[in-house]
C-alpha cells in the first residue's frame, strides 16, 4: 500500500500494544557521527496532511511524530535544518531536483523511489497485524491461531491476499474495513487483519468494541527518510542520529507520544460533557470569510450575533441587542446592546467592537461579505452601547440578514483587522468558547460564563470528525458518540432507525439541490435546450435512488414550506424533452454531448449517485450523452467562480430563511456571475428588486413578486431545482434537547444527558 491510501484515514493514531512492534528494527550505534558542514541549513519537506505523523495544528506550526523525530536526530547529530510544508504529489521530484535536501512523511522505502533518492535506515513499520477482542488477547497471539477462525479484512488488500495466502483462517471480506471492526464487535468474526496505524486508529476511536492488536507486524511497510542522492553527508548523519535516539530512548519517548495511549472521551460518562460525532469539515474559523454550513454552526455556538432565531422556529428574537428601531425611510436601523459583557479575552462587547467587526467583513471582501457589504452603506457608534445601521437601499428582511454569522461581533483585540484569521479559536460573545481544537480530528466547546444569555444545558461538547460516513455510523453503534450529525449514508438511517437501539429524529430542511447552467455556453444558452433537460429530469428516480427517501421532489427554487413557494417546474415529460431536443436540431444521430460536474466529498456519500441517476435520465431520451466530470470542493469552486462549467449541480443551505436568500443569488444580473451561471433578465430583476424593497415582509405585493419570478424561473431555466432534504440526527436513547429547525443549524447548547 502507499502512504496515501494507508493514511487518509488517520485522524488521532494510538494504541499501546502496537508500540513494542510498529517500530522498525534498531540499527546499530554508529562509532563516530561525521561532522556536518558550516553554516548549512538543510531544507526537509513534508506533507503535513496526515497526522499524527504530520499536520499543521491551530496556531500553524507543523507538528507531530515525523517533525519530532527529525528535530532529535538533528539535535543529535548536530545539524540545522528547516521544515517545509509541500504537496504530496511532487515532493519527491521536488526532492530529486534539489528543492528539498530530503524528505520525512510517511514514505514508503520503495525500489522506484530508490532509484530517484536515497533511503535511511526504516524508522518505522506499519504492517499487517491481528486485532481480536480484548477477552480473546491470551487465545489468539500468533498467525497460527488464526487457522480455522472467522478473519475479516478488506476486499482486495494486502490483508486480504496475505492472509488467504499464509494461512488457513476463513476469510470474511467486507467493502470497508469498518464493517470488519464492526462485525468483530458484534461477534461475527474471530479476529480482523489489517495494518497496525488505520486499526489502532479505528481502536482507539471506538473504544466500546474492546478490541486490542496482538502480535508483532507479519508483513513490512516500512519508512525511510529520503534523501537527495547529492547529500551522501547528511544520509550519513540521520542514520546515525536515528541509531543514537533508539540507543538512549528518545525514539521510544517520541513514539509513545504521538502512539501512546491518550486518555480519550467516551460518550454518556455523564451530563458535563457529550460528545456529537460529523463527517464535516471546519473551513475557516474566521466569520468574515466562513461560507459553509459547518463553520457557521460552530459560530453560531460560540459567537452569537445581535439577533438570533428561536429554536425550533422561523422567529427572531433578541441575542446580543436588546431591540432595535427602524427608521420612518426603512434605511437606518439602531441596535441597543446588552451592557456589562466582554469577549472571552476581556474586551469589552460595546458599539465600537459592532463597527469594527462589520466594517472588518466589509474591508476584506471574504466569501460572505456579500451579506453584509450588498446592504449597508455604513455603521455608525451613536453611544457606547448603540450601534446605527446606514442602509444603501430599504430592505425589509434586513433583521434576518442580521442573524447571519458575519454580522457576529468579535474582539478587535484578538482577531486581525486587515487579514483573516483561518485558524482562529477567539470564539465571539457566545454559549460556548472553543478551548481546544485539532483540524479534522476534535474540537472542544467548554461553556462561557460570561455570555449574557442562558447557560448551555451541557457545560462541555466535544466534536469529533470522521472521515467518512461509516465510520461514524460505528462511532455511535458502538457508543463512542453521542450523537451522529452530517452525514450518514441515506440507507444507515432507516437501518439504524429499524433496530430501535438509538434514536433517529427528522427536522424540517431548507436545503436544496439543483443543477446550474453557464447560460453563455453554447449550447445551453438556448432557453429550449435547457427546458429540455429540464423536462427529462426524473425527480422520483433521484429522490428513491441516490437519497433513499431522505429528500423530496422539489419543483421551484423557494423550498416547500416557505412562504411565496409554488411548483412551478413540471413533472417528468419526456416526450416534451424530446420535442424541444429535436426542434433545435439534435437527433439520435446527432445527439447533445455534455459534461455534467459534480464534486465527490463536499455535499457528502450520495454525490456520485446523484449524478449517475440524473446521466441516466438525460441518456433515456435518446438524444443526449453525457459525460460525468468531478472534481474536489476547492478546485470546484474555482470553476464555479470562472465560469468554466457549462451544466453542474451545487446545493445551497438557507444563509437567512426567506425567499430572496433562494432566488437572487442564481437569478438577479448583479449576482449571477459570481456562482458562475451568467443569466440576465429584465424581467427578472424588476421582480426580484421589488420582492427586496416591499414595504411588508410578508405582504400581498411582495408575494406576487416572488410567483411571478418562480413561474419566469419555469420558463428561462437558469436553474433546476431537483431536491429538498429534511435534517436527520442519530443519538443515543438519553441524549435530550435535540431541536431541528428549518435555519439547519444544530443547537448544542440545548443539549443533555439524561
């Protein structure tokens, strides 16, 4: 196996039985360690994306197993030398060329690499190894206690021919080798085979299934430090170096702290702490340039904004203002602050902190500035606790961009004013401030006294993050969390819901997904054209298919259950997409060629399903072949924003709950562009603007408006909506306070343990 496919599992690597034999074996202490030359600092790359071996922490340095056993081996042989993050691909050409001086993450000593590079001595072994339940640690020690046991592995992994090949044990092969931990858990298996890191990482996140490694590795995987083949000195100095810690211990200290046993959180201990388990990411901890649904949610725990949705509910209610007023003109809104409260860093919370936050957002023009710089002209200080709001134009849903995160408060004193701050942990004024936090393995919220609103219902949540959705469906099997949010696979909640062991609770969702049109591109910037896919378009399929009843048809981009919805959009009409495939002149002969995109982890598992169920309902006309391209979130978003995607498919999460938030963003001239769809109208935007300048929110001029532009949306096809999905959470059987709503952000402060 490669670095790459044994390690982008790990999230926290432990087990102590695997620390007598996961080493590679001493080499011998060197009799003299050559000097090193003058004045040289020796440039070491890594890719600092697999921990515990390498990551890069909160506050950025680069840390973990291989950065600490570089520094003692350099400390030991009396060398300077410097760490460079670099990209996987390529760092070892990189290294070949001279860039790097050598390389230490992870890598495999392997003969194509050794062609290119030298290799010191092994450093570490992570092959194949046994895992039994604990009970079973005195019976099954050897591989030859294996023979004539259930084994479970992964189809078509080393494990999986090692062991059919050496021993007589009966194989029980399984897609992921969580299901093999899983069914070792339940008994359905003797024993699972698999390399010692991805299984002691799986142990030590699932402490419930009482499982241990035996033995010592029965295959090699072993790493080296790589090095230029110019620097025959320096390979010198690591192997003798790497030989002198082994000699006094220090590789053993090193091991057993990134290795060691960690004294790990164990969901339902009691009511002080819950631990909420998610196959989401963080971004960017920072509210001026976070625009994705897990970050917010995690903001909108530790730093609330002026005014805030009551759970459960569609209505606002104060949070860190105590009311507001409205000018006669609807251009000036004045928020009375709550007195007395400081941030978690002592700042004071007053008018002059608002101002510096919002004109904060405003100036570094991040991804969610929109929300506030398309709106308000300027803020002013009217006293130290009243703020004024100067809008460019009147807007009467104005209170609910308000309640967005990039209008949350934050310390001027502890955020930068011209920079974003990606990996801050400041938290705002909120229920909970973040003490702890490693990216993409745990996050610790530990309440705030100081916030001025009711205290949590739990003191403590941690937040663990899994790598995938099976993974997490054995974290809350097995206990280890509490609750199991975004995402399962479609299929693990009606099965988890039909053993009856956890809870499986739905709320009302407000996302949708959808599929987009640069309506620039030829041929899709003939309105028949994309009627047309419109018209074939199986939405039944989808939903059945590819989301497993979690999601709804939906037939208007404003989501069912808001108000100005209507269906507007037609149900399956194939015979009509045909027809208007034919009138612009395609044929069987002569069919559409397309590329659909889609981006494989971002909206979660069912992606892929999705886009093949939506190729096979384009193809079924007869007239149309579609090509499915994808690509990573990153890079996606690239595309987006260039425009470089003639027809892909996005989702879109509720920024505030009104039917302008789903409909100007895709559909008014001014913003169109930015989500890479390039669609203008008149008509259009003469309705979108009046749905913004209404005098009543919810008045009959308003929601003509907004009829008008979904039946005109039917019509011009920017966009197709597909889907709307509802909200599932797994829990525990005494995990209470767990309220959905339709904003879809989780309230952990309305979290316990019963």
């Amino acid at each position: 196996m490669s670095r790459k496919s044994i390690y982008v599992l790990l999230a926290a690597l432990l087990v102590l039985s695997l620390a007598s034999c996961a080493k590679a074996q001493p080499t011998a202490v060197p009799t003299a360690t050559p000097a090193p030359p003058e004045d040289v600092t020796y440039r070491i790359g890594l890719n600092a994306e697999y921990p515990p071996f390498e990551s890069v922490d909160a506050s950025g340095n680069i840390v973990g197993f291989d950065p600490d056993i570089i520094s003692a081996i350099a400390e030991r042989a009396g060398f300077e030398f410097e760490l460079v993050n670099a990209r996987w691909d390529g760092i070892f050409v990189a290294l070949q060329s001279g860039e790097f001086d050598a390389v230490i993450s992870a890598a495999t000593i392997d003969p194509d690499r050794a062609e290119i590079v030298d290799f010191s001595d092994p450093y570490f072994n992570a092959g194949q190894m046994i895992v039994v339940r604990t009970e079973d640690k005195d019976e099954i020690t050897t591989v030859s206690d294996l023979d004539g046991l259930k084994v479970g592995v992964q189809l078509g992994t080393t494990g999986d021919m090692w062991l059919s090949e050496n021993t007589k044990a009966e194989v029980v092969r399984y897609d992921e080798i969580t299901l093999a931990f899983q069914a070792l858990g339940n008994g359905s298996v003797d024993a699972v085979f698999n390399d010692g890191p991805t299984s002691a990482e799986i142990i030590q996140s699932n402490p419930e299934l009482g499982a241990t490694l035996v033995g010592e590795p029965l295959t090699d995987e072993l790493y080296g430090i790589a090095v230029n083949k110019g620097k025959p000195e320096l390979l010198a100095m690591i192997n003798d170096g790497l030989a002198a810690i082994r000699a006094d211990g220090t590789y053993d200290g090193i091991y057993d702290k990134w290795f060691g046993e960690p004294e790990a959180p164990v969901a339902g201990e009691g009511g002080d702490t819950l631990v909420i388990g998610t196959t989401d990411k963080v971004t960017v901890l920072d509210p001026a340039d976070s625009y994705d649904f897990h970050t917010w949610e995690i903001h909108h725990n530790t730093m609330d904004t002026l005014l805030h949705y009551v759970p459960g509910t569609t209505d606002l209610e104060p949070g860190l203002a105590t009311g507001y007023d409205v000018s006669d003109d609807g251009l000036e809104y004045t928020f009375y602050l709550v007195e007395g409260v400081s941030f978690p860093d002592g700042t004071a919370f007053d008018a002059e902190a608002v101002k510096w936050s919002i004109d904060r957002v405003i100036a570094l023009e991040g991804d969610p500035n929109w929300l506030v710089s398309s709106f308000v002209d300027s803020v002013e200080v009217v006293d130290e606790y009243t703020v004024k709001f100067i809008l460019q134009l009147p807007v009467n849903y104005f209170p609910l961009l308000v309640a967005t995160q990039p209008y949350s408060p934050i310390s001027p004193n502890c955020y930068p004013e011209d920079s974003f701050a990606a990996d801050s942990t400041c938290s705002g004024v909120g229920p909970y401030t973040i003490t702890k936090w490693e990216r993409d393995v745990e996050m610790v919220l530990e309440a705030y006294e100081g916030y001025p609103g009711p205290a949590p219902k739990t003191p403590k949540i941690i937040v663990k993050y899994y790598a995938d959705s099976t993974t997490l469906r054995l974290a809350v099997e097995t206990g280890e969390v509490d609750v199991a949010t975004k995402t399962l696979n479609p299929t693990d909640y009606a099965d988890l819901e039909a053993a009856g062991e956890l809870q499986v609770i739905e709320g009302p969702g407000a996302q949708i997904r959808y599929i987009c049109f640069n309506v620039t591109t030829p041929p899709f910037d003939q309105p028949e054209v994309r009627q047309a896919i419109a018209a074939a378009v199986d939405r039944d399929a989808i939903t059945s298919i590819a989301f497993q009843g979690t999601h709804a048809p939906l037939y208007s981009m404003v989501p069912m259950g808001m108000w100005s919805h209507i269906d507007t959009f037609g149900k399956r009409d194939l015979d009509l997409a045909k027809q208007l495939l034919t009138d612009a002149g395609y044929s069987e002969s002569s069919k559409l060629e397309m590329d659909l995109w889609w981006t494989p982890t971002h909206y979660g598992p069912t992606e892929a399903d999705l886009a093949t169920v939506l190729k096979d309902n384009l193809e079924e006309t007869g007239l149309i072949a579609v090509s499915l391209q994808n690509t990573e979130w990153a890079t996606y978003k690239e595309y987006t924003n260039a425009g470089s995607m003639p027809v892909f498919l996005l989702g879109w999460y509720p920024d505030y709950l009104d039917p302008d938030n789903y409909t100007w963003s895709f559909a008014h001239s001014d913003a169109s562009d930015d989500i890479g769809i390039f669609y203008a109208s008149d008509d259009m935007d003469a309705l979108l603007e009046a749905g913004q300048t209404a005098a009543e929110l919810r008045g009959d001029d308003r929601l003509q408006s907004y009829e008008s532009a979904q039946e005109l949306w039917a019509v011009d096809v920017p966009t197709i909506p597909l889907t709307q999905g509802s909200l599932l959470v797994v829990a525990q059987p005494n995990v209470k306070g767990i309220v959905l709503d339709p904003n879809m952000l989780f309230h952990y402060f309305l979290l316990q343990a019963e």
